[in-house]
C-alpha cells in the first residue's frame, strides 16, 4: 500500500493562526487523502477548533513562535524550537514530504534554505507566484515574489532558468519565454541592476523577450517574468489591491437600486470569473532553489487558502519537482560547461 505524502505545517504562522491553519488542515487531511502534522504549541491547537482531530491529524509540540515582526535570520539561529524550524526539520530529516507555513516569510525561507539546502549551482532562493490570465488557460510565473530581496544579477539568471524548468514540469508550458520586469520595454530601461540582468538573460536564456512592464502582468505577454524579490512582492500586492478596489467598485455600483433586478446575477458570474484570481484560491508558492518541497502561503491565509497550499505541496511532491529542478539544472550547467571548453571542429 502506497504511503500517503505528509505534510508538516505551521500551526502557528500567519495573521489567522491558528484558527484558521487547524481548520484547513483537518479539511485538507480529509479532502486530498493526506497526512498533516501541526507544528506548534498543542494546547493552542487542539483549542483552535470544536472539531476532533482525525487520525490523519497529529501534533508535533513547540515551545516558540517567530512572530511576523521578528528579524528572519535571528530568530531562525535563536527559536530553534519554533514551529517553522521544527517543520522545516522534519522535511530534512524525512519525516515529512513537504513544508507549508503561512508565517513570517523571511523565517520560513531562512529556515528552508538552512535546514534544507541549496540545490546545487543555486545561489539564492526564489518565490514563484503563479499568476492566473483571466479568460486564458495558461498562467504566468513571477520569480521572484519576495524571497531575496537583493540579489546579483546573476541570481536572476538562475531563477529564469528554474522559472522555465517550473513552467515546463509544472504549468505545461512548452516553449516558456522570460521577461524582466522594468519601467520600460526598451533595453536601455531600469536601474544598475535590471541594466546588467538583462544583458545576462540575453546571452544565456533562452526564449527571452526582453523587458517587460508592469501592466504587462495577468495578460499574455512572458510566461516567466523575473524580478528581484522586492520589486516583486511590491507588485503583487499592487496587483491585489487593485483588484480588491475594483471589485468594491463593481459591487458598489451593482449595489445601486436601479441594478436591483440583475445584481445577484451579474455578482455571481463575476465571482466565478474571478475564482482563479483570488489568493485563497492559489493556496501559496513553491521556493524555487532549495532542496525540499517549501509552500509559502500568505499571511492573511483562511482555511481555504490552507487547502490549496497542501494542495500545492502534495503536486510538487508527486511531480518530484525538486528533483526535476536539480535534474535540469545540471543538465543546463553542463552543456554550458562543454560549450565553453569544446575544442573547436577543424
């Protein structure tokens, strides 16, 4: 009988927890045939719902907690039995298949990359955001959502290449083309940094179209779109709020009286339309680069949202998509390698 994939997950990360971690892990557990192991302090857990756990639920106890404002790096090295270093460790030590926390952001990458490891000829990890094309079956990438806010512009280079390797194992896109996100689609556009990860991506991508602009996300333009971390997480929160403002717009009008007789109906088409877009329903991001499976969720994540990030785990632990990546990846070195020192043909 085949092993069911485990899921560790912190019970105690995220603007919600752990109310609303407890609650879509019981669903989880029972909806997608897993196993799910809370991380946390068992006497918040088991009094964060009426419900009995099921036999698919357990508990793994922790006596620390990285709050959302603790600074990453330090509070991974001095909470070493917080619910993120805990579940990061039960990956590592094989206990569990895949890692899903919806806390502090910086903490769960900190305690991946540690506890982890890099896969090889990375240098940094990377948040890759699929992002839904309204009326269009396909979806971008957005690498990076957040990870590294800082990189090298040779760092941008790797996740481009893990970006298209994600795209391809994971989206189902053939041939998927990379874009650098700038403040203008001319080469000469951008800071130091976007100047100089352009004229990488030129040389070493390939199907890279250049840069691409903000407006040109959730529309068909690059499959991938590379960023640095900040830049990124900046962008996609721009992209939510608008849409949560255009959303009050719409209802607010619909809302009107003279739109009394269609509003409900036009509010429910426009709901389902919509459906792909909504964080919850995404469920959270792979981190590209490390090597285990690491769900970043958001913060503000409900039960639904908890779902589909196990929902998410589970995929990419069935597809093997870390090792697809490594795979991939060396397989791209090495041609890049033989390339170079290949004598030449007389």
């Amino acid at each position: 009988m085949q092993r069911r994939t485990v899921v560790a997950l912190d019970a105690m990360g995220g603007d919600r927890a752990p109310e609303a971690i407890v609650n879509g892990a019981i669903r989880a557990a029972l909806e997608l045939n897993i196993d799910i192991v809370l991380v946390g302090d068992e006497f918040a857990i088991r009094n964060a719902t009426i419900e009995a756990l099921p036999e698919q639920v357990t508990i793994r106890h922790t006596t620390q907690v990285i709050a959302m404002h603790d600074e990453p790096a330090t509070a991974v090295r001095t909470k070493r039995d917080s619910s993120i270093v805990r579940a990061a460790e039960m990956v590592r030590d094989g206990e569990a298949d895949a890692f899903v926390g919806a806390g502090n952001t910086g903490a769960t990458m900190a305690a991946a990359l540690l506890r982890f490891g890099r896969i090889r000829g990375v240098n940094r990890p990377a948040i890759a955001i699929p992002i839904p094309i309204p009326g269009s079956p396909r979806k971008q990438l957005l690498v990076d959502g957040g990870a590294t806010v800082d990189p090298e512009p040779a760092w941008m280079v790797q996740w481009a290449k893990l970006g298209q390797i994600y795209a391809r194992t994971r989206l189902g896109i053939a041939e998927p083309t990379v874009g650098l996100l700038s403040n203008g689609e001319e080469p000469g556009k951008g800071d130091a940094l976007r100047k100089a990860a352009f004229a990488l991506l030129e040389t070493e991508i390939v199907n890279f179209v250049g840069n691409v602009e903000g407006r040109d996300l959730v529309r068909a333009s690059a499959d991938v779109i590379v960023t640095d971390g900040f830049t990124g997480n900046i962008a996609l929160k721009t992209l939510e709020g608008s849409m949560m403002a255009m959303a009050g717009l719409i209802f607010g009008v619909l809302d009107e009286p003279e739109f009394a007789p269609q509003a409900t109906a036009i509010k429910l088409r426009l709901l389902e339309g919509a459906a792909d877009l909504l964080p919850d329903n995404t469920g959270g991001a792979l981190l590209l680069g490390v090597n285990g499976v690491c769900i970043i969720s958001h913060g503000s994540s409900s039960p639904d949202a908890i779902v589909n990030a196990c929902r998410v785990a589970v995929a990419g632990v069935e597809a093997d998509v870390v090792g697809s990546l490594a795979v991939a990846l060396e397989a791209s070195s090495s041609a890049r390698s033989d390339a170079v020192v290949a004598p030449a043909v007389v």
